[in-house]
C-alpha cells in the first residue's frame, strides 16, 4: 500500500479522535491544506506519522491546544484588497444608510484585521454608532488576538497604503497606537463590535444581518460545508441584505445561486434577489 | 505517464517562462501549473500576457476546479495554490513560506500527495531557495524532479538551491527547457 493512502487513513482517524474527544468538526475541511497543517505539527513536535499524535489528541488537552493554535495561524491585513473597500464604502453603505440600525457579521473573523478595518469606514461615513458588528471564529486564539487588536508595527506601512487605496478620507495614524513594536487599536472602535465564538461548521443563525462579510473562509471549506455555511448566511440576511466573500470565492456551484444576484462580481458583492 | 508538471520561478520568471509556455501545443497531454512569487494586486497581467503568446490555454488556477491536461494553470497571487487527492485546486492564505505566498513547496509538497510518481517537478530562476523542499518530496513520491542550469538563470539561487537538496533527475538550460517539454511524452512512456 502506498504511503500516501496510509497517511490519508491516520488523518481521518486523526479527525475522529478530535470530534470525539473536544467536538470539533474538521472533517469537512479542505484537505490538502489541513494535511500540510498536521505534517507541520508532525516536524514541530518530532513525531514519526500522524498515528503517533493519536494518544497526544486523546490524553494531552495541551497538545490539542498546540494543535487548535496551528490552525488558527491566517495571514490577512487590514483593508486587505483595497478596492473591495472602497467598493463598500462607496455603494454598499449607501444601501445601508437607510436603515436606522445596521447588523453586520464578521464570519469567521480571525485575528480581526478586516473587521476593524470596516469600524474605521463605518466611522468615517457616520455609521458606526448605529451599527452592531458581530466578530465571530471558532477559534478562541484568533478570537483573543482579535479582541486585543494589537497587530506588529512593521505592518503598520503596508496598512496606511491600504486604507488610502481603500478611500480613506482622514490619517490612518488616528486609529491606532504605536508602542514598541506593536501597534494597537484605538478603544473607541472596539465599542460596537461583539466578539463571540461562533463555530460555522455546527452553530447556527443568531441574528438578522444587512450584511455579511466572509472573506477567505469558504476556500479552507469542502464543498458541502460551503453549502451549509452558505445557506446560513442566506437564512441571516435581512430582504436584499449584502453578503461579501473572498476574491477568489464565488456562489456559481453553491446551492444558494438562486437566492442571490450579483452586486458586484469583481469585488465579490452579493445580493439577496428578490422573493418571487 | 506523467499527468502534471508543476514550474515554481521566482525572479526572472516571466523571461523563463517564455521560453517553455508558447512552445507547447494547444494539446498538450499534461497539465501545466505555474508558481509564479509576486506581490498580491488587484492586476494580474501575467496570465493575460502568457496566453496572449501561447497556443496552448493558459488561465488562473480557480479554487475547486478540476485539472485538465493541455492547459496552463497560474497560481494567483495572494494565495497559497494546493492540489487535492481529487486533483482539484485548492487555495489558502496560511502564513507565507520561506517569505513568500504563493510558494513552490506548497504546491509541490500537496501535488506530489496527489498525483505521486505522476507528476514533474521544475524549480526555475530565482533568488531565494522556495522549492527545494517541495521538490525533494515529489522525489520521495516517485515523481520526477528537474531544474533550470543554474547557469542559464537569470539568478541562480533557487534552482542552485534545488540542486544542492535534491537527487535531481534532468538540469537543463534554459535554450532547451521548451523543447523538452513538448517532447517530454517520448520520456514518460517506458
């Protein structure tokens, strides 16, 4: 039997061994990416093959952590795709101006780059103070991280080109802290943001959305768990509420194509059609 | 038969891969997939510019797609590019690997699980050493591994890298690399 066949059964088993034991479902994740994640952790922690973190999985609550914290490690930046941005700023919140309240779900937040990179457009364009930005992940270590919004200086250069790509209108500067080596948000910003631990492989809808953003989260997803995260955020909508999704994430074979129109397919804008 | 051929270049790729893209024919038996390292834009005018010079298909590497022999598939920018078992595209933006993103040992590390001794392995011009790991894995998996002449690139540390790590199967010059591969049929069947 080939190597390869043997380690793809020692994953699934691997998975198994994790739903049982603290009830995360990885099983529907994209493989070829979590594969690369496990042999990483296999190097870090010099194990042979995956069967030997079995026993870790089941015994060590500590190792499962390490293991909860390999796969929480995203790469993102504030106004990540600049033009999506500005794309929201200048059409979307138009829509949205109309409503005297504004929910928006940050679904799989991460780390919390982007969605204080919406605070700071909602700010700008006098939304914020009616808005409720609902910051969710699976994942307590991004969700930690996210919450502190305290992100490396070094970054601090590539974010001020992106928020004035983005359409910012006043000094990036005013939205953060420097310190030492790290840069942290402005408290103001954090006011009307929730962050909770929502998990899109088995929660389910908690609050009525005009829009709802979920970027680079679909493409760590089967198919059949993009359906179902899909279908979630069909449900949230509010009648022709907005839902955004990652550059290269589209709704052509998801099961939700009918219920949305195209917004804006460069920026991947879409749009709740109407009730027939 | 091989079924893929995976190309990681890194600076002064586009020179080299002008050198191989145009010369294969529109039905080509294999499936290209190309790393090209570069920084995340909204334009993207590498797959533009090569299918504009080329017979043969070249487009963007779609998440989920299915990969088809006689096109050239381009990693996007801004992303890692992973092969699933089912030999469909997958995509990430897991933290960068040797300082790039997207990077040649994650494409060959995941190709060389999926299609094992079916699949080629090309490290082109570069100057830093993404690939190497990559390539010594689609070696460990049967597949065939092979790099750019040092001495033809435009910089010769990643392919020198390469050399340096791996039990390497062809070095070719880069005059040459267009020609082997559109012959490269005649090597595959024994």
């Amino acid at each position: 039997m080939k190597q390869n066949e043997i380690q793809n059964f020692e994953i699934e088993q691997l998975l198994e061994a994790i739903l049982f034991r603290y009830g995360y479902d990885f099983r529907n994740y994209a493989r070829a990416s979590l594969e690369r994640r496990v042999e990483e952790r296999l190097a870090l922690s010099s194990l042979e093959c995956v069967s030997e973190m079995l026993p870790k999985i089941l015994y060590d609550q500590e190792f499962f952590d390490l293991f909860l914290k390999d796969m929480s490690v995203t790469v993102t930046d504030m106004f990540r795709d600049p033009q999506v941005y500005l794309k929201i700023r200048e059409t979307l919140f138009t829509h949205l101006r109309t409503y005297s309240r504004i929910n928006i779900w940050h679904a799989g937040c991460a780390t919390g780059e982007e969605v204080y990179s919406m605070a700071i457009m909602l700010e700008e364009e006098d939304l914020l103070k009616r808005t409720r930005i609902y910051a969710t992940d699976y994942n307590n270590h991004s969700l930690e991280i996210a919450k502190k919004g305290i992100y490396p200086a070094n970054k601090i250069k590539q974010y001020t080109s992106n928020y004035l790509s983005a359409g910012g209108k006043a000094s990036f500067a005013d939205y953060y802290q420097a310190k030492y080596e790290s840069a942290k948000i402005k408290e103001s910003l954090k006011r009307n943001i929730t962050f909770a631990n929502h998990n899109l492989v088995k929660d389910q809808v908690f609050a009525e959305m005009h829009l709802i953003m979920c970027r680079n989260v679909l493409i760590y997803f089967d198919r059949k768990l993009q359906d179902r995260v899909l279908s979630i955020f069909k449900e949230s909508l509010i009648h022709r509420g907005f839902l955004v999704l990652g550059e290269k994430e589209n709704l052509n074979f998801s099961c939700v194509k009918e219920a949305f129109e195209t917004f804006a397919h460069k920026e991947r804008v879409y749009r709740r059609a109407n009730y027939v | 038969m091989y079924e893929a051929i995976g190309i990681g270049v890194s600076a002064g790729g586009i020179n080299a891969l002008k050198h191989i893209i145009p010369i294969l024919p529109h039905d080509y038996p294999l499936a290209v997939i190309v790393i090209q390292h570069r920084i995340h834009t909204a334009e993207d005018f590498l797959v533009e510019f090569l299918n504009n010079h080329s017979a043969i298909r070249v487009k963007e590497a779609q998440l989920g797609e299915v990969i088809k022999p006689g096109c050239v598939y381009i990693g996007p920018s801004g992303y890692h590019l992973l092969i699933e078992r089912n030999k469909t595209f997958s995509l990430s933006i897991d933290p960068p690997v040797n300082y790039v993103m997207p990077s040649v040992d994650v494409l060959f590390e995941s190709a060389a699980l999926a299609y094992q001794d079916k699949f080629i392995g090309l490290i082109m011009t570069g100057a830093n050493h993404d690939g190497s790991k990559g390539l010594a894995k689609v070696k460990k998996y049967g597949g065939m591994a092979i790099v750019q002449d040092p001495a033809t690139a435009e910089v010769a540390v990643m392919p020198q890298a390469a050399i340096d790590i791996v039990k390497v199967d062809y070095i070719i010059p880069l005059h040459e690399m267009g020609i082997f591969f559109k012959n490269l049929k005649f090597i595959g069947e024994t």
